[in-house]
C-alpha cells in the first residue's frame, strides 16, 4: 500500500493526510479487506459498492476537516435492519485502523478517528452477541 504522506503543522487532519486522494486510497483498501474477511463479507452481498466507498470518503473527509459535507443518511438509518454485531463492527474498526497505520496516518489522526468510530457505536451495532 502507498503510504500517505504526511505534514506536521497546523494543517487539518485532511491536508496532514494527503487530503481527497489520500482517502480514496484508503477507502479502497479498508473495502478489499472487508468484502475478502469472511466474517464481513455477507453484511455487503447485495451493497452497490461504488455508492458505499463515496459516502465512506466523504464521510472520513467530513471527519477529518475536509472541505466535505456528508450526504449520505444518518448512520442509525442506514445500517438497520443488518443485525451488525459488536464482533462485526469490531472486524470493520480493526480493518480499518489498520488500513490507516499501513497507509501512515499520524497516531493523533488513527486516534481521534478512533473515538468517532466508539462514540457511533450504538447508532451501528443492533445485535448483540
């Protein structure tokens, strides 16, 4: 994986990362890890992916200070009725941090985005073990 380049200043997360092409890398990366785990891959059988990876690099740009508005739906609408349990979205937060190690994304960004990822949580996970 190409590693992201980064800048230590007082640029935002999203230009300390490499800014739109950056993310893009990533989230095409984070998808191929996630449709070949098996444990992942049913919850994305019927998923239009192209659509899925758009609002996944707005929605990492949102977070990160990019000059990115989300558009897609709330989180709690759009991942109901998947019965997503605490192991499965737990599988998703490990690909994915370790997409953004791999890629070279500074520790304070992983870690930031990493209470995001607790705090939306319960808005994700309707099953429980």
């Amino acid at each position: 994986m190409t590693e992201v380049e980064t800048v230590q200043d007082e640029q935002s997360p999203y230009a300390r990362v490499g800014g739109g092409a950056a993310v893009r890398v990533v989230v095409d990366r984070f998808y191929e890890l996630v449709i070949g785990d098996p444990t992942l891959a049913p919850y994305f059988v019927d998923s239009d992916l192209t659509n899925l990876k758009r609002h996944q690099v707005q929605l990492i740009s949102h977070l990160l200070g990019g000059p990115v508005t989300y558009a897609g739906r709330e989180l709690r609408d759009a991942h109901a009725g998947l019965a997503i349990t605490p192991e499965a979205y737990g599988r998703v937060v490990e690909h994915l941090v370790g997409v953004l190690v791999d890629a070279g994304v500074p520790d304070d960004i992983i870690a930031s985005l990493g209470g995001t990822l607790e705090a939306v949580q319960p808005d994700i996970v309707s099953q429980q073990s």
